[in-house]
C-alpha cells in the first residue's frame, strides 16, 4: 500500500479479490459470505479504512449527508430539534451537515446554496425571521433535491412542512389568562411575516373575540424571538398610560425578556403583570415565580420531519400530494400566572 489513506483497491490486493467484492462486503451486501465479510472488515480497521464520501457522492450526484439550516443554535428549541433529527438519520446512515442563518435572509441563502454546492441528499429548514423571498426554495425545487419545513415555514412553496398547532397553543394561553381574571393583556408578537407569528396572534385575537374582550392595537408590539426583542417590546409596553396586566409572549426568550424588564421595575409577577411565555424552554420553570407557558414536543419535531425527509428520498423522483404534519402543544400553568 502506498502512503497516505487506504482505498478499496488496497484492501482488495491484500486479499486478493476484487474490489468490487470488497465494496459490496462494507456496504453488507447480502450476497457477500459471511467469513468473507469479516475478515475484510477486520483488514479495513487495521487499514484505518474509511469511504471517500466525496467521490462517492460524485458517483452517486447525492451524498449520504443531509444539510440542516436553523435560524439560531443558541436556542433550545432547535438544539432539541436538532436532537430529534440526527438520531433518526444516525439509525439510516446519514450524517447532518447543520448551519445557522442568524435570523438573517442573506445568510440563509448562502447556506443554501453552499449545501447543495456540496451534494446533501436533502435539506431541513426552519426559516429566518427576515425571509420574505422564496426564490432559493424554488431552485431546489427545480433541481429535484428534496427538503421539508420544520416550525417556521414558507407558505408560498407546496411540500412537505411539519409544525406545531400554533394558533391553539396561543389561544389556550390566552383564555387561560382570560379565565384568571385578567382584562387587559398585551402581545408581544413576533414578526407579521413569519407562519408562527401570525398564527400565535391569530390565537391572541381570537381568545378576545370569543370572550368579548375589546382588542386594543397599542397591545401588540411585533419583534423577534429574542430575549432583547422582550427587553424592548415591554420598554415600549411601560410608556402607556396604564400598563397591562399580562403579556402573553410569542416564545420564552422573549417572555425572559420581558420578565427581566418587570422585575427591573420593581413590579410583582403575577400580582402587578402576569406572563406566558410559548415553548417550555429549560430554565423557565426555575424562574421566581416559574413561568408559565405552552409545550411543544421540539424533539418530535426533528423526528417528524427526518422521517418525512427519508421518505422523499426514498421515493426519488414519484411525486406525491405534500404533506402537513400538525403536533399539539400543552398548556403548563406555573406561577407567572
């Protein structure tokens, strides 16, 4: 053997058979013998053997690699996600190429391109809260790659997405505070454009409707999904006449947000501001008081739209109808409320 990384060939030599029999043998092809297997396995370890994932994806124009873009690992949301999704590829032979848009359009288009530039048997995309334009979407459409959404989604493109129930877990937690006795709540709501901003306020108003509360706009205050995007939303909230007395948040970073903010003030929660928060983030139950919020199962998630993802792949190129897949959330009632 030469210097440098074992092939195929080299351990073809060594035992004298051919290389195609040895390629067969470590993808655990059936027709290989057993004994045949093992000791060609055993001569690979000793080789320190490991496949040319490039030049098989050359071959194969698709690697064994799947391409994740998420707006922001720093979230739990999506390192739980993410969670989900590499243990169902780790089970089918893949590996996870993850990358992150920062919350911006322009990034999220180069992740795009730069995985399918490297092959990706498939993508999973959540979406960044400054996508507007769909255009990168559609071009793996055209080029046949597969891809599904995952909790932010684009609604303008027709294929495979899964998502939480958004609009009831919103509505819930709103007549929850309704029902507490609450009259004058506020939203601090993420941006109109994105899918889960706009079915979280829709769960919002229509919590209002149905108790015949008056919706008052100076309520709402769209931002992010960041902790300072709740910092600032409940600076804006304090500079009214009278300040509500409670806040139903689009996630827990911003519902954190705002938390800190109250306290700040020296208020009282819930006493003087009671608050939800949307995701059920590790730490919020630890908050004093412990926040209240709406579950959603972040792992399921992954799984979900992993094995929707294999499941395109393994169709090639038979098109069926896109699917949706909706998961319910959970109201949890701690003492923010």
């Amino acid at each position: 053997m030469k210097s440098g990384q074992a092939t195929i060939k080299d351990i073809a030599e060594r035992l004298d058979i051919s290389p195609s029999t040895v390629s067969r043998a470590l993808r655990n092809h059936p027709d290989i013998n057993p004994g045949t297997k093992e000791r060609i396995a055993a001569l690979a370890e000793e080789l320190d053997y490991h496949p040319n994932s490039i030049a098989q994806s050359l071959q194969k124009r698709r690697s064994s690699t799947i391409g994740v873009i998420v707006p922001a690992i720093k979230h739990y949301f999506f390192a739980a996600v993410i969670s989900g999704i590499e243990d169902v590829f780790y089970e089918a032979g893949y590996t996870i190429t993850v990358c992150q848009s920062n919350e911006t359009y322009e990034r999220e288009v180069i992740n795009t391109r730069a995985l399918v530039s490297n092959r990706v048997a498939g993508l999973l995309i959540s979406i960044s809260q400054t996508t507007k334009k769909s255009d990168h979407f559609k071009m793996l459409q055209r080029r046949g790659i597969p891809f599904v959404f995952f909790d932010r989604v684009c609604e303008d493109i027709n294929v495979d997405k899964v998502v939480v129930d958004d609009y009831e877990g919103a509505f819930k937690a709103v007549e929850h505070l309704i029902l507490s006795g609450y009259k004058r709540i506020a939203h601090l709501a993420g941006p109109k454009q994105i899918s889960i901003g706009k079915d979280r306020f829709r769960g919002y108003f229509d919590a209002l409707q149905k108790h015949d509360m008056p919706f008052d706009d100076s309520l709402v205050v769209c931002g992010g999904f960041n902790e300072e995007d709740g910092i600032l939303g409940f600076q804006k909230l304090r500079q009214l006449e009278k300040l509500p007395d409670a806040i139903f948040a689009v996630n827990d970073p911003v519902a954190v947000g705002a938390f800190m903010q109250i306290k700040e003030m020296g208020l009282k929660i819930p006493d003087d501001v009671a608050l939800v928060g949307f995701s059920d983030n590790p730490g919020v139950s630890l908050l004093d008081p412990p926040l209240t919020t709406v579950a959603q199962p972040q792992y399921q998630i992954g799984q979900a739209a992993a094995k929707m993802l294999l499941q395109q792949i393994d169709r090639g190129q038979e098109v069926d109808e896109p699917q949706v897949e909706i998961l319910k959330t959970k109201l949890i009632v701690r003492k923010s409320t």
